[in-house]
C-alpha cells in the first residue's frame, strides 16, 4: 500500500510540475506575443504619428506658397508704370517671357 501510494504520489507530482511548466511556458509565450503586438501598436502609432506631421507641414508649405504668389503678384500689381517699365520683361505681364515663366 505505502509503495502504490508512493508510486501515485510521484507520479501526481510529476504531473503537476508538467502541468505548471506548461502553464509558465504558455504564460511566457502569451506574453512575448502580447510584447510583440504592443511594439508593432506603438510602431504604427508612431508611423500614423509622422505621417500627420509629414501631411501638416505640406499644408502649413502650401498656405505659405498660395500667400507668397498672391502677396507678390499684388507687390507687382501695386508698382508704378515707370517702375514696371525697368523690370526684366519675364516679371512683365503679358509678355511671352512671363507666360514662359
């Protein structure tokens, strides 16, 4: 009897360590999964991130463009006709240069 009861408890305890090396290697498996899609979460976060950036500064560029042609075309617009007369004939308007241009 004692030696069944033995064998059995050997073998209990040979499967709860089974058992529970199982559950750790399952746990560590899970967890280094869960690692895994956090970094590549956080990697499109920081993707998404940049792009806004990217398209933020090509809208802040345009804004400053659009500003820039208006401003100047109204500078060139403003100029007196004896002014408009020295200007190369590329900044004249309705010169073939301008349109060229």
């Amino acid at each position: 009897n004692y030696l069944l009861y033995l064998i059995c408890s050997l073998f209990l305890n040979a499967l709860m360590h089974r058992e529970a090396h199982l559950n750790m290697n399952h746990q560590l498996e899970c967890r280094n999964e869960s690692i895994a899609i956090q970094a590549q979460q956080l990697e499109n976060e920081q993707e998404e991130r940049h792009f806004e950036d990217v398209c933020d500064a090509y809208r802040q560029y345009a804004t400053f463009m659009r500003c820039e042609r208006v401003n100047r075309v109204a500078r060139f617009t403003a100029l007196p006709q004896s002014q408009k007369n020295v200007l190369p004939l590329s900044l004249r308007e309705g010169t073939k240069e301008m349109q060229d241009r």
